[in-house]
C-alpha cells in the first residue's frame, strides 16, 4: 500500500480486519469446538475468553499499528528500539507461511465448486477425496507428482490473491464488500435452508444444549481461550499492518470491539448451519447425530458433500454455493496474510508496492507446490499443527511481554484511548501483564510436553516429519534474530526519504 493511502471510512478497516478473522475455521472449527465442550454452555468461558485476551489483544496490536505507521518489523523496532524488530519479522514469516497452504485449501474449494455441478464424488465423499481427488500417497516423504486439478485450482487462488491488494487499499476496499458480505448472505442461506430440513432440530440440540459441569473441567476454559486466540487473526501480522492505514482520531477500543463481536457472532451462526445440516445427515442415515459430527477439513470436503448429495432439492445448486462460500471466506484471509508480508517488506525497499506484492505471491506459489502434491496433504497438516500449537503462542506471548512489560501497558492503553469513545480501564493493563501471558505461557508449556511425550501424528508421520516441524518452529525465530541484525542500522525508508529531503 502506498504510503498515503488510508482507510475511507472506519467501516471498511473493521470489515477488512473482520475478513481477515472470519475465515475456514468459523465454518469447521468453532461449531465443532464448541459440540465438544459444553455446547451452549461453551458460550460462558468463550465470552470470558474473549473480553480478558481476544479484545485486548486486538486492541494492542491495533495500538501499535496505529502508533507507529508501520509495517511489524519496523513498528516493534520504532517502539522499542532495535533487535525487537524481529518480533515483527517472525510474524510476517510465518505469516508467509500460513498463505502458502492456506491458498490450497481455497484451490480445493475452487475444484468442488466445479465437482459440484454433477456431484462427482458419488456416494462416496470419502473416498472421492482422498483417493480420486488428492490421490493421496502412502507415505508423508512420498511426494509423487503435482496435482493438475490442484494447481488450476492454485492459480485462480492467487491471480485472485494479487488482484485483490494490488493497488492497496483501493483494491482491498472493493474486495472486501464481496468477500466479507457474500458469506455472511451465503451462511444465512444454508440456517434457513438447514433449519428446515427433517432432523435439523437434533443436530441443533446437540450444538446448543447447555452443559453446565463441562465448566467444572480445566480443559474446557483452555479450548475457549485457544479458540478465541486462533480466531482473531492476532499474532499473524494481519492487525498490525491494517491498522497502519487508520485515519487520524480513530476510536481504536470501538473498532476492536467491533471486530471481535462480528467474528463471534459469524461463528456461532455458522454453526447453526453446520449442526441443522448434520442433524439431516444422521436423519437420512438413520444414526446418531454423534455419528456423523466431524470438524476441520473433513467437515467440509467429506461430510458436507455427502450432505449436499443427500439434499431433496437442488443438491447441485447447494454444492456450488456452500465451496463459493468457503472460497470467498478463505480468500481474504489470505490475501491479509500477503498483505501484512508486504507491508513489512515496503518500510525497507524502494519496489513498487505491485511489484513487491507480485514476486510475494509467485513466491508464495512456488513454496506451496509441495503441498499440491500427493504427499500435500501430509505436509500441510504438518506444518499447520507446529505454526498453531507453538508460533503463533510464541508471538502472541512476546506481544504482551514486550508491550506489557517493557513498552508499558498504561502507555499503550493511555494512547488507545486517546480518540475512543468507550475507553479501556485497568482491567486491560491487567489482561496483557497477567492473563494473556498466562494462558499462552502455559499452552506453550503444556503442546510442549505433550509434542515430546507423543509426537504430532501419534506414530503415523515419522521422526523425520516431526523434526521438520520443530525446525520450523525454531528456524523462524533464529532466522528473525538474523535478518534484525543485518538490518540494525536501516531506519526504514521514510526515515531515509526524511533525512535526504
């Protein structure tokens, strides 16, 4: 984005930051979490969750964002002088790294859009995804070939992502009117339609029947706080560089708030969806509604083909909006991710921000044939498993030590407040010295122990595979470490523009 470029109107930077949080894991994650963990009463430690680490940290990474007028590397560098910069640069490579698997599974959705329309996975989802469609291979180091169908999917996927952001937040602007409206229309569909088929009351009983001693149990609260902490779009870079292109006298504390609530309410309407249509299935199979409940990317690419199919009344029509839905829900997720990469780079280059966004996402392209493989599949759940369970913790954790501790929470907090209409208090200060802290210090702590005493995968991937994980997890950060040290003396290229004029 253009260096004087900034967002139209407070709407368009909450609906772009609602688009970045509102992706696949509304649709296949939070539903399923929640089945698992109370039902309705999963509700009660999710809003707790939400107010004591989402919000706050949403409003400290808009903070800084905002504060700085930088990309992260260069803000957490401006804020609290050098070295800390790579706190920002390991966000932006992992970041990086999300959008490189990310975008194939929105390629995959492209495909069955197409599959849709003669429902080509017949009547076994199953299957048809694993076997006919991945054509998924016996072993995590067995790459075989590139997948054709895959890679036409991929390339959409990213002439899509470039076209998107590449003229900043003029692109980004349009975009998001589409790809933030049109699922929520789109989800509203699949309530009604899903609500009105034979069975749906059951699924729904299943996803909101309150179970109360569930908040008796310790793992309960730390699945809030985990699904509310990977549902924010926090610690990915996203926030930060968005919020550099905030207006003067932005209500920072409103516009987080906002943000949360939205993401929330997507999610918990989302799953009136996928539990009313999960109650049809088992209906139609003659089962048990916990028969059928499954999360992540089987709910999307088994179960909810085998739900279209089973649908009385244009099934095809059904299936090419529910994977329109879940393109248009990943879609700026991912181009955020590549947007937050670039912003990043921008403060240290004199490239075109175009040009720069083209060689990201070429890059990024390159990096994901590997998961357009037969062995892909492996791979993305891999690497996906060690950025969730240990990244995004670790910088979320530094996020509030460093502004917490070292920066100063009042401060930030005092800033924050500055131009909001509803200010945040001491209980804010609290949440980023104690509470978030805590949480992610003790999940770390705890995915730690567990990755060391059963390795991810429970024996199916090997040691190797593993290993490749942890490298990831700890190579970011060194690699971070580096590329601050080699740029310790770059004060970032408006500091260089100022200087010379």
């Amino acid at each position: 984005m253009a260096d004087n470029q900034f967002w139209s109107s407070r709407t368009m930077f909450i609906l772009a930051v609602v688009g970045s949080a509102v992706g696949l894991g509304n649709i296949w994650r939070f539903p399923y979490v929640a089945y698992e963990n109370g039902g309705g009463a999963f509700l009660i430690p999710y809003f707790i969750a939400l107010l004591t680490a989402g919000i706050p940290l949403l409003i400290l990474e808009t903070g800084v964002g905002y504060r700085t007028r930088a990309g992260p590397p260069l803000a957490f560098k401006r804020l609290l002088g050098k070295g800390f910069d790579a706190l920002g640069w390991v966000a932006m490579f992992m970041a990086f790294l999300i959008v490189t698997y990310y975008a194939i599974i929105i390629a995959w959705s492209f495909d069955y859009a197409g599959f849709s329309l003669s429902l080509a996975w017949g009547s076994d989802p199953e299957s048809f995804f694993y076997n006919d469609f991945l054509q998924i291979s016996d072993s995590v180091f067995s790459l075989g070939t590139v997948n054709l169908l895959i890679l036409a999917g991929a390339i959409l996927t990213w002439l899509w992502i470039y076209f998107a952001i590449f003229k900043g937040v003029k692109s980004v602007e349009k975009m998001v009117w589409i790809t933030v409206t049109l699922p929520w229309i789109l989800i509203l569909v699949f309530v009604v339609r899903g609500v009105t088929l034979p069975g749906a009351m059951d699924g729904l009983a299943y996803y909101l029947t309150p179970n109360f001693t569930a908040l008796f149990d310790p793992g309960v609260w730390i699945a809030a706080y985990g699904q509310v902490f990977y549902s924010m779009s926090v610690a990915m870079a996203v926030v930060i560089a968005y919020s550099r292109f905030l207006g003067d006298h932005s209500d920072v504390v409103k516009n987080g708030v906002i943000i949360a609530i939205a993401d929330t309410l997507t999610s918990i309407f989302a799953g009136l969806a996928v539990f009313a249509t999960l109650g049809y299935l088992a209906h139609v199979n003659g089962v048990a509604v916990t028969e059928v409940v499954k999360g992540g990317i089987e709910l999307a690419f088994v179960t909810y083909p085998a739900i279209i199919s089973a649908l009385p009344v244009l099934p095809e029509l059904f299936g090419v909006l529910f994977f329109i839905m879940l393109v248009t829900l990943g879609i700026d997720s991912a181009f955020s991710l590549v947007e937050a990469v670039s912003s990043g780079i921008s403060d240290y280059t004199h490239m075109s921000g175009s040009t720069l966004k083209a060689i990201i996402c070429v890059a990024a392209f390159a990096v994901s044939l590997i998961f357009m493989t037969n062995a892909g599949l492996y791979w993305l759940d891999i690497l996906d498993h060690y950025i969730n369970n240990f990244l995004i913790l670790f910088i979320g954790l530094c996020e509030a030590i460093v502004i917490g501790y070292i920066y100063g929470a009042p401060k930030m907090r005092a800033f924050v407040n500055k131009f909001s209409d509803w200010k945040v208090g001491r209980w804010w200060d609290l949440c980023i010295w104690v509470v978030v802290p805590l949480f992610l210090g003790t999940a770390i702590v705890l995915n730690t122990i567990d990755g060391i005493v059963t390795p991810y995968g429970d024996g199916s991937y090997p040691f190797l595979a593993n290993l490749i994980g942890w490298a990831v997890v700890i190579g970011l950060p060194i690699l971070s470490i580096i590329v601050s040290y080699a740029l310790r003396n770059h004060d970032g290229i408006e500091a260089i523009r100022k200087a010379s004029d």
